[in-house]
C-alpha cells in the first residue's frame, strides 16, 4: 500500500531492480483497449499548439483544481506561447536573424508538444478513474508514462496529496525533455550552443510571468514571476518549477486572482492578452522606421506606439512532429528529495520584467546604429 512517500520510495526501488529484467505490459480488455483509443486520439487532436495545449490545460484543471500541476502547465505555458510570439514581434524581429527565429520556434514548440504528449494520457486516465471511481492506472504503460510517475498516480489516489504530485509532475516532466530536447544534438548546435542563445540568456529574455488580479479587482493585471538563469540545467528547471508552484499554491490571493484572470482573457500567444496599454496586436509602427524608445518603467512614452505582440496562429503555423523514442528517464529515486518541501517564494518580477524590455530596445538601438555605420 502506497500510504507514505517512504512507501513510494521501497516501491520504486522494487521497480527499478525489476527495470533491469524484461516487463511484460498487462493484459487489456476490449473497453480498455477503447480507452486507450480515445485517449490518444484525443491527446493528438488537443496537441495542435501552444493555445490548444494551453487551454487544455485550464479546462482539465476547471475540472480537477486537486491537480495542480493542471494550472501550473497552463500558466507556464501561456510564457511558452509568448516566447514563441515575441520572435515575430516588435523587438526581436530586429535583433535575431530569421534563421534563430525559425530554430528557437522549433525548440520551444518541440518541448510544448513534448510535454503535452507526455502529461496529457495522464491527465485523462485519471479523469477515467475519478468518473468510474476505480483506479485506471494500469493504462498508463500504454502511454510510455514512467515508472516514477505511475507510483506517484497511484499514491496520489491513495493520499490526496496534491503538493507531492503536482512537484513529482515537475520532475517528470522536465526529466523527460531532458534527453529528447535539452540533449537533443540539433538543437543544442541550432539553439542552446548559439550566440543568439547567449543574448538570450543576457537580457534575461527567459521571464516567466504569472498575471493575477490583485484584490479580485479586474484593472490591469499585477505580475508575480521568476527568470530561468541557466535553462539548459535539468536541476535548476526542478527548482524554477518548485519556486513557481509554490507563488501559485502557498498564497491564496495570487491564486485565486490567477484563475480569475485566465478565465476572463483566453490564452491567443500575444503578450496584448495581459497588458493590452503595452502590447497590441497589430502593428502601429511604420516599416523601415529606426527604433526610438517607447517603454519607461513599463509605460507607454508620451506619444508612443504600443509594442507589436502577434497572435500565435498569425506568428507561426501549427508543426509536424515525428513519434519521439519511448525509453523510461526513471533511473535513480533520488529525484523524489525535490518533493520536500522548502520556504515560500516571493516572486517579485515586475522591476526585472520593466529592466528587461528597456534593455531589448536597447539592444535594438544599438544593432541599427551599427548597421548605418556599416552602410557609411
């Protein structure tokens, strides 16, 4: 019986000695063998792009809010649509080579898909088990769902434990890109080895932002966040997740006005959905124009135009994936120290956030300077 996360952790080891022998997966009857079915086609239908995995994400958490994790992919998620957006907008049109653009889209829209295909079929057997109050998690195998997980599932059934599970999802998950993205040869040529990557890194591109209504009051949006220093460390991505779940779930104002806010403006991958007096969606700017600053403490200069930020499905066409290897990335059960708990995190992201988009149009600025005396 998996009562305690010390049951959790004989039961994986078990596992892990039994790893190295040959498992036979179990038997299925014709019902499971249907559920199996719809559940991937349901996952690849929903596994469109970034806004269909993103809404998704929401609605499973409308209907399951014990899983956590369900809020926190939405959340983070929404930054992935963003990110993929931006290389399209205002700024970063002028600053990285269409080339980068097309390869950081690829990269970031493999790891979404990645992610999606993993935790979907999990998200849904679980739904099957709460509707026919009987576990299903004996589905999970057909799905390639790690071992680590299918015990964490199974505890969580047993427990309630919201906090272990939604955290173990974080392990999983980043895990689980760790060896098909992170240490995939043709992205880390492509993306993660670039100088444009290293820009990246430099102007702290990589926010991750969580718009909330503050005191249920729907004005503009307050911002709670972190930045990812060091995206290519799989422990740094663990802690960044930790540090996020814990600004969402320790702090019942941020949470409750994150939901209300995700209900009332739908995800569209343009940054115009959290602060449309910065950002629009069209473009009010002329062609060909220099770049003059227009962003003061994340205000509009008098006279400015709002920031360009497109929609995903006018920035990038929904992309072909081909079937990714289906190896377990379950080896060691150290990874279940990340579970324990540790100090709430404060989240302050604004002052960075504001410092950040100065620096881009710096960064713009200077490039069209260079480029003139060039041309000389």
């Amino acid at each position: 019986m998996l009562d305690s996360l010390t049951d959790v952790k004989k039961e994986l080891k078990k596992k892990l000695k039994k790893k190295k022998s040959v498992c036979l997966l179990p038997s299925l009857s014709e019902n499971d063998k249907q559920y199996i079915h719809l559940i991937r086609e349901g996952t690849r239908q929903l596994n469109q792009n970034n806004v269909t995995r993103t809404q998704a994400y929401f609605q499973f958490y409308l209907q399951h809010p014990e899983i956590h994790w369900a809020l926190l992919g939405h959340m983070v998620s929404r930054n992935v649509g963003w990110n993929m957006t931006d290389l399209k907008g205002e700024l970063l049109t002028k600053l990285l080579p269409e080339r980068d653009q097309k390869a950081f889209f690829s990269f970031l829209e493999q790891g979404s898909w990645l992610i999606f295909q993993d935790v979907y079929p999990q998200f849904w057997v679980y739904d099957l088990s709460v509707r026919g109050s009987q576990e299903m998690f004996h589905l999970l195998p057909f799905f390639y769902t790690s071992t680590f997980m299918e015990t964490m599932w199974r505890y969580f059934w047993r427990s309630g434990d919201s906090y272990s599970l939604a955290i173990a999802m974080v392990i999983n998950e980043q895990s689980y890109l760790e060896k098909r993205l992170i240490q995939n040869n043709h992205f880390k040529k492509n993306v993660t080895g670039t100088l444009s990557f290293k820009m990246y890194e430099f102007l702290q591109l990589n926010n991750i932002l969580f718009p909330y209504y503050a005191g249920g009051e729907m004005e503009k949006p307050s911002l709670v966040g972190t930045t990812s220093h060091q995206f290519t460390s799989l422990h740094e991505r663990i802690l960044v997740g930790k540090n996020l779940y814990s600004l969402l779930f320790q702090r019942e104002e941020i949470l409750a006005g994150a939901v209300k806010w995700a209900h009332e403006c739908p995800h569209t991958g343009s940054r115009k959905d959290y602060w449309p007096d910065l950002f629009n969606d069209v473009n009010e700017s002329f062609p060909r124009s220099l770049y003059k600053p227009r962003v003061k403490n994340c205000l509009l200069r008098k006279g400015a135009n709002r920031l360009y930020s497109p929609p995903l499905k006018y920035a990038w066409p929904d992309a072909a994936h081909e079937e990714t290897t289906s190896e377990d990335w379950f080896e060691d059960c150290h990874v279940l120290d990340y579970i324990k708990k540790e100090v709430s995190f404060n989240g302050e992201i604004l002052n960075n956030y504001c410092k950040t988009l100065e620096k881009i149009e710096l960064a713009v600025m200077a490039k069209e300077a260079l480029l003139l005396r060039e041309e000389e």
